[in-house]
C-alpha cells in the first residue's frame, strides 16, 4: 500500500512539476467525443519500457478491446485507467478532465472493474461484495434493493444465490457477481481485465452471450482485455492491437485481416485463426 | 457490520480483568524466599489483623536487595530483616553496630526499625554429623585442612560483603570447588554428598532435622544477626504500634520450634499461630482455606495474563500492520519483537526491576509478559496482511474504497485468522510465563510453585503447577471458540 501510494505522489508531483507532457493539441481538440484519452502515456520497471508513449481513445458506448500476447502491455494501459499504476509521463483524461491522485478515488466510483477471477472478498457474501460501495456511500440495503433485483435479471443471477460466500459459488457465477459489483453505481465506464480467461469453455460462451446482450442494453462504454482473437472478434467495435508496449493498429477485424499494418499483425490473426482450426 | 467483531478481540482480556477488582489498600508485609522469613512475615500479618488493620503478605518475594528496593518504593510497607544484614548490605556501613546508629542511618531513606524480636540468627558453616567427625572438623578454621571438601552456598552468600569471599579471605581459606546452589536444595546436596559443606542460619530447623553440626565461628567473623522489622516510617502510626507490641518477645529456641513446624506441616500461617500459642485447631481453621487461595492465585494470574495480552493486541496489531508494509520501519519493527522474544524470562524481570516505574510489583510483571506477547501478534497480523493477494488489494482500491474503509473492511477481517492465532500464542504463552511473575512478588500461580520449591514440597508445587497447566489448555479452547465468532465465515469454507 505504502508502494502504491509513493507512486501516485510522485504521479503527483510530476503533473506539479510540470514534468508530464500535455500531449499534442491536436490530439486533445479532434477526439473530444471520447470518453477517456490517454495521451503520450508511459511506463517502465526498472528501465524496462512495459508501455512505449501511448496515445489511445475510449469512445462512449462502444466496447473497445485491447488485444495482444502476454507482456504486451494491455493490461498495463488499462491499470492505468483506473490508477493502479502511475504511468512514468502522460496523461489520461476522464471526461475532459485529467485523472489525478486527487480526483482518482471519485472517478474510482464512475468506472467499474472486473478482473479475471472476479476478485470477490471472500469474507463477504455476494451481496456484501455487490454492495460493498454502495453502503461505503451511506446508502441503505432498502434503497439499493430494486438496483440488486435488477443486475440479477440482467446478469441471469439467481437472488438466491447472494446470501452465499464465494467460495461457494462457481467460477461462472462468481464472474456474474464481480460484474454486478462492477455495474452497482451505473459507471460510464466498465474496465474489463480477462473477464473469462478462467472459465471453462461452456460457461465462457455464455457469458460471453450475457456480456455482450448486457453491453447492448446499458449502451455500456467497455474496455475489455482479452488474449483471445475470437473473443475480441464477438465483442469488438474497436479493436486495439498491441506489442511489446505498442498499439501496433486500430480499426475492425476485417480492417486488421485486409489491411495488416505489418508482418506481426498478420502473423498474431494467422496464429489465432490456425490454433482455432486446429 | 459484521466486519467490526474484530473488537471483541479485546473486550475478552478486558473482561479478565474486571472481574477481578483490587481490596483497599491494605498493609503489605514482605518476606524473604526462605521458611524463616516467611514465617516472621505471617507472624506480622496476624498481629496487624489481630489489631484489626488489614494486612496481606507477600511470601517470599526474593533476597535483601529486592525486599529493601520495594520497601523503599513502596510496594511494601514492612518485612523481616537482620540487623548484620542491614549494616553489611543495605547501609554497606560495618561500623554500625548499636541499634540505635543502625536506626538514625535508615531514618534517612524514611525507613523505621523495631527494637530486636529477641533471637539472634546468624549465618553458620554447616556440615553432616558423621563427615564432620570422621575428618575431625568442629571450627571454621579446620576447614584449612581440607581444600578437597566441596563448598555449597546460596547465591547471596557468595555474594554478600559478610558472605563467603571476606570469611575464606578471613579463615584463609582455598577450598578446590565453591559452588551457588539454591538454599532448599542444598541441604538435600549436603545429604546426598554432592556438597559437604553449605551456609545456613543458626536457627534453621533442619540442622536439628538432617542431624548437622555448626561449625564454631572462632574467629568471630559473622556478624550478629537480630532480627528485627523494618518498615515505612510513613506507614500507618497503629500499625508501627502493632509491629512494635512483638520486640523482645521471640527467642532463638522458640524460632527453631516455629520453623520446624512450617517445615513439618508446610503451613506457614499454622507455624506463625504457634507463636500466639493457639491450638493446632483453631490454628487450622484460621488458615486460609485452599479453594480462597486458589482463587486468589487464579484470579491475579488471569490478571497479569489478561491485562499483558490487552497490550500485546492494543500495539502489536497496530505494529503488525506497519511491519506489514516491509521497508525499514517493517523490519525494524520485526526484529526488535524478535530480539524481546529471545531474552529468557527471568532475565527480562531482572532487567526490569531496577528501573525507576517498575521495581517489585505487577506492573513489572505485566511490562514482561506484555513485551513476550508481542512478537506473535506482530507477527501474525504483518504475514496475514502480506498474504492477502494482489489482485484482492486491487480490487479494493479499484472499487473506490478509502484505505482506512480497505484496512477495516477488506484487509484486517481477511487476515483474522492469522491475526487471532497469534493471539492465541501470545496468550498461552502469558499464561505460562505469568508463573514467573511470583519470583518478582506479583503472585499468582507461581506463588504455590516457588513456595513448593523452595520447601522441597512436590504437592504445594503441583497445587500451582496443574492449575497454570488447566488454565493454558482452557485459554486455548477458549480461543478457539472464539475463532468461531470472529473469522468470518466466508474463510471458514
């Protein structure tokens, strides 16, 4: 915890300092439209770049995904968003206003998290966990009620279930009551790390049925990061391609399959298509 | 919130405590660790309740220095002691031989001191009967001939300014093996021919019992000893009074006759009715009876457990959580709980007792216990937090939760378990180690146990020993019931 924080106080003292590049104006004027910017952003341990300066925009309703192999660094850049990492230089915008260790516990409660073993305390009970927030807010049990019945239906969830811990849930029930938590304060944005990365491939084609039925409803603005070219291909308005702490290319899958920005594009879809025939 | 039963942690010690609520304050007589003193120390108390003052008695607190350090500060207001004793150890002044110097010295540390009890009980070299004709021993100075024979003192003989260094410097004496033995034990050494020659008082009861021989003093080296009370001169006047009313009245053949009762019948309050020639009967019932005593052991040994544990869990979690965040102040942290931890009990009282707030008394007891405590807290809660997975951490920062919402609401109850194991070490361990506090006059449990070693006395130690036992066994179930209440159910699956 004494690490985190030492990072967003120097994250802190950087923008004081005025070490962070404002980016380009021409970036921050032309994509006013999205919903979080991040420009010029970089990160590297111990020398190491982990995420080259890295320019990318989230766009309102949109499910946008980031794609890549291992230590690519998409989860870096999404980490980033929600200040789990203090990126070297850069900044990232939240609606129009800069994330700052000042503002990031507020804007915290407007982005929604989900990672891939769900992250539930186990201490807690479903119901606990999805309302956690929400009491930490002073809102009661009887208030959020029509809320909880609400995110059951919409994430098939049967209420109840939510008097149990998750330990004794399913791996796929537990994804369920992650993305209720995640979903509890209606955020404008829903980060999503792996969501389905440990599920076993049945319950994984039907949450990611649910998940997608679910983006659609809520005109959900989502980043998903998902290691999985067909995964990304069901979800995908906007797909984000990175390597080795780069976004390599932007556009459509047909965008990336017709008009490949290098030999690496062509080789992660042959990879993908291949290992999906096979 | 169900999260918060992490409190009740400390409302159990607490609870310990207050059920156990202090007398008024009482007189409180010392007494030195051996029959004698004791004895003397009953003598008082019964002459105080006589007179209708309220008195208590701390047996066998330990040697001059600890008795004189707590009369001073106050822990005590009156015990036993020897008027060789006072000028050789306490004042360090041999010139003072007259009561009345030996009075005007101590009036300057606000110590008064009756007029002598009447016997003389001075220290002796005492050997077996039959070793001592068989090599024609009768003095001191016989013992020149015979370096081979082995020397058994107490550990204050050897070191006392009247003790063993200045009377074989006196006798010339260079025997091939002194050695420090405690003073009950000796005499079995002297009877088993581990020692042949060892220290005692003139009115010891078992020179008569073990059939030993003094050896004559023909140089005169010892001093005499007259046993007489000091006491506080601030003590209560009706008090001073009553103490006063026993001068003059207890001879050496008398106090040979008491002691040999407390170590027949192991019944110091009996021996001390003697005095005041009750019968045996009524000498009986006047007595404590043991489940009173029994309880008071328990109840002051819950007292210094409880109380030592309540700090142990009121720092340590606190520490735990700052060692947990590594760095220099963590390993700081760590290593000093680590370092307490490896001082041998005994050693950490000694080393407390000295100091300025602590000297002879609870307090100091409950400092020991408190410090020993510590490290497993510390311990558990620093690798119950560091255990807690990353992405968890995440998590809870992710959600928007403040540190102090995170500390309270994710980390700590999901290092519960971790936390109250050791909780549960540190308070077995209490539990245990409080037997030690008697040596330091703080009672409890160890009160019976140094009384039964000290007598040679197997059941007055067992009446201490299988309770401390019962009561680490039922500190530990208790615990784990408690697990039940406060680990959360969700990590109990």
């Amino acid at each position: 915890m004494v690490g985190r924080s030492a990072l967003v106080w120097r994250f802190l003292f950087q923008i004081v300092a005025g070490v962070a590049d404002p980016g380009p104006e021409s970036v921050r004027g032309t994509k006013m439209s999205a919903l979080v910017q991040l420009i010029d952003v970089r990160k590297s341990y111990d020398g190491a770049p982990a995420l080259h300066p890295t320019n990318l925009s989230i766009e309102r309703g949109k499910t946008t995904v980031l794609i890549g192999p291992s230590g690519c660094g998409k989860s870096t850049l999404l980490r980033i968003i929600i200040g789990l990492i203090a990126p070297d230089s850069g900044t990232t915008d939240f609606e129009g206003s800069q994330i700052t260790p000042a503002n990031i516990d507020m804007l915290r409660r407007r982005i929604g998290y989900v990672i891939q073993e769900g992250g539930l305390f186990p201490h807690l009970t479903a119901r606990a966990n999805i309302l956690l927030m929400a009491r930490h807010l002073g809102k009661t049990d009887a208030e959020m009620h029509p809320r909880l019945s609400e995110l059951c239906e919409l994430t098939r969830f049967s209420e109840n279930l939510l008097a149990r811990y998750p330990l004794e849930l399913s791996g796929g029930q537990r994804q369920r009551v992650s993305l209720m938590r995640a979903l509890m304060l209606s955020p404008e944005l829903l980060l999503l790390d792996e969501p389905l990365g440990a599920l076993d491939p049945l319950v994984r084609a039907s949450l990611q049925k649910d998940l997608k039925e679910i983006f659609g409803r809520l005109k959900q603005t989502a980043l998903l990061v998902t290691h999985d070219l067909a995964e990304a291909t069901y979800f995908g308005d906007a797909i984000v391609l990175m390597n080795e702490g780069r976004i390599v290319q932007q556009g459509s899958v047909a965008d990336l399959r017709e008009r490949p920005a290098s030999d690496f594009v062509s080789e992660f879809i042959n990879a993908q298509r291949s290992v999906a025939l096979a | 919130m169900k999260t918060n039963k992490l409190y009740f942690v400390s409302c159990f010690p607490a609870f310990l405590i207050l059920i156990s609520s202090s007398l008024a304050n009482p007189v409180v007589i010392g007494s030195k660790k051996f029959t004698e003193s004791y004895v003397l120390g009953e003598i008082a108390k019964r002459t105080l309740n006589d007179a209708g003052i309220p008195a208590e008695h701390r047996q066998g607190m330990g040697g001059t220095i600890i008795l004189w350090q707590a009369l001073r500060g106050a822990q005590i207001d009156a015990y036993p002691e020897y008027t060789g004793t006072i000028a050789e150890e306490i004042l360090k002044d041999q010139q003072l031989h007259s009561a009345g110097a030996i009075r005007d010295a101590l009036s300057k540390f606000g110590v008064g001191m009756t007029e002598p009890l009447g016997f003389n009980n001075t220290y002796a070299l005492i050997m077996r009967r039959d070793r001592a004709q068989e090599l024609g021993i009768r003095t001191i100075t016989d013992l020149q001939k015979h370096p081979e024979l082995k020397i058994g003192v107490t550990h204050e003989f050897l070191a006392r300014q009247d003790g063993w260094q200045p009377l074989a410097a006196r006798y010339r004496l260079s025997p091939q093996s002194v050695i420090g033995i405690d003073h009950a034990l000796g005499y079995a050494a002297l009877q088993n021919g581990s020692i042949d020659v060892k220290d005692a008082y003139s009115t010891d009861a078992k020179i008569a019992e073990y059939d030993l021989v003094v050896l004559e003093d023909d140089v005169g080296f010892f001093p005499k000893y007259e046993a007489v009370f000091l006491f506080r001169a601030s003590m209560r006047k009706d008090a001073i009074a009553a103490l006063r009313k026993l001068e003059g009245t207890l001879d050496e053949a008398r106090m040979i006759q008491l002691n040999a009762e407390a170590e027949r019948t192991k019944n110091y309050t009996r021996a001390a009715n003697l005095y005041f020639r009750d019968d045996v009967e009524s000498a009986t019932s006047t007595g404590e009876p043991f489940s009173h005593k029994l309880a008071r052991w328990t109840l002051r040994h819950l007292q210094l457990a409880g109380f030592s544990l309540l700090l142990a869990i009121v720092v340590g979690i606190p520490l735990g959580i700052f060692a947990s965040r590594g760095g220099v102040v963590g390993h700081a942290i760590l290593g000093f709980a680590s370092i307490v931890q490896t001082i041998p009990s005994l050693a950490l009282l000694a080393l407390l007792v000295p100091l300025p707030f602590f000297g002879i008394s609870a307090r100091t007891a409950i400092a020991a216990l408190f410090l020993y405590g510590l490290l497993p807290i510390v311990r558990n809660t620093a690798s119950g937090l560091q255990d807690i997975p990353r992405s968890l951490r995440e998590s809870a920062i992710a959600l928007g939760l403040t540190p102090a919402t995170r500390l309270w609401q994710i980390y700590l109850p999901m290092s519960s378990r971790s936390i109250l194991s050791g909780i549960k070490t540190s308070a077995v361990i209490n539990v245990g180690t409080a037997t030690l506090a008697a040596l330091i006059g703080a009672g409890g449990l160890g009160e019976p146990i140094l009384s039964g070693l000290n007598l040679n006395d197997h059941v007055t130690i067992l009446q201490g020993a299988i309770p401390a036992a019962l009561l680490a066994l039922i500190v530990q179930w208790s615990f784990d019931l408690l697990d039940r209440v406060l680990i959360p159910k969700g990590l109990r699956l």
